[in-house]
C-alpha cells in the first residue's frame, strides 16, 4: 500500500487540481478533512516560500505524513508585483474571490493596455515530519483584463489571460489550465522531486514494514 502525502490545503479546487496534476505518483493522495485535520496554518509571511514551507512543515509534524504545501499568488508588473504573497488577503482576511478582483480592477484602473503584463507564480514545499523541506516553483505569464471572462476555475483566473491561447484562466477547462499553469509547472518538479530520497525512501520503508 503506498505511503499517504498529505495534501495541505482546504481550497476545494486547489485540492481538484492536485488530484489531477500528481496523478501517478507513488502516494495516496489525501486532503486535511479526510485525515480530520482542522489546523489552521496562518500565512503571515511576506513570501511564497515561506507561507509554503511553514503549512508544510506544520501538517507533517502534526500528522505524520509527507505534506504538500503550497502558496501562490499574482503578480502586477506595473504594481510593483503586488499583490504577490498577500494575493489571498489583498482585499481584506474574509473577501471573496469577486471582492479581490473588483479591487484588483480598481487598483489597475488607470494602468493601459500593453502595461498590464502579470505573472502567475507557485511555489510548492514538501515536508518529511523529520522536518526536510524541499521547494518547486512554477510560473506563469499573462495580462490582466479590464473586466473578468468566464466562470471556471477559481481565484485571480477571471482576469488572467494567456496570449497563447486568446483566452483567460477562467475560460480553459482544467485540462488546459493544468498543462500551462503555474501550479501545474511546480507540480510537475514536485513529482520528480518524490521520486528522489527522501521521501523515496521514506515510501521505500513503509513497503519494507509491509511485507
């Protein structure tokens, strides 16, 4: 039986993408609720690593288990990259994702087009409960909108358009999102990355016990 890699997020579609991105991976892929996990890990930090590397190490000394994390967030060029790690809280601790984008509009509301360049960034920590930790990170670069299109996926994706494919985050189905992503580049580092010692051999163990 494999090893389970706890997943360290209650974002139901953060969760969704992961199920689909680590797909083949030598772990059980398993979310906080499903391991009746209620901390919360407070991303106070001012970078992505950091937000990433402390949830990380925190669910992997409580549970037990290899834990992802990760923090990401958007990037304004002409802002000066905010709202970068702060991306979740730009619009105040308990907005919605419609709340952040109404201000992110109004903060770029006098910024033209051809000047509204952004990227997508992820970062990803994964934690052994002896406390190693080793980082992935993933990019993505698009232009910010004057108005949001469409209705999938979630976050900033409304206003996030990709030049490649003429459309937003928010009009790609999760297949699409997922092979250009910022996240979907990180995950796929992460994969190669628990292949290596030592979290191989931390799986490579459990399966010794096993037998």
């Amino acid at each position: 039986m494999n090893q389970r890699l706890l997943l360290a997020t209650n974002n139901k579609g953060k969760a969704r993408e992961y199920e689909t991105l680590l797909t083949g991976i030598p772990f059980q892929l398993v979310t906080m609720a499903e391991e009746g996990i209620t901390t919360k890990v407070e991303e106070s930090a001012e970078t992505f690593e950091e937000n990433a590397r402390l949830k990380a190490t925190t669910l992997a000394a409580e549970s037990g288990l290899i834990s992802l994390a990760d923090d990401s967030g958007l990037e304004v060029d002409a802002l000066g990259g905010e709202p970068g790690a702060k991306s979740h809280r730009y619009a105040g601790e308990d907005a919605s994702d419609s709340d952040r984008i109404t201000f992110l509009l109004s903060r770029m509301k006098d910024i033209p087009e051809g000047k509204r360049t952004a990227s997508f960034r992820c970062v990803i920590a994964l934690a052994t409960p002896a406390g190693h930790v080793e980082f992935c990170h993933g990019e993505c670069r698009g232009i910010i909108t004057f108005e949001p299109r469409g209705e999938q996926n979630f976050g900033y994706d409304p206003v996030f358009y990709v030049p490649s494919l003429g459309r937003t985050m928010a009009e790609l189905s999760l297949e699409e999102k997922n092979s250009i992503s910022h996240r979907g580049d990180a995950a796929r580092k992460a994969i190669e990355v628990l292949k290596r010692p030592p979290f191989s051999n931390l799986q490579k163990q459990r399966n010794d016990r096993e037998r």
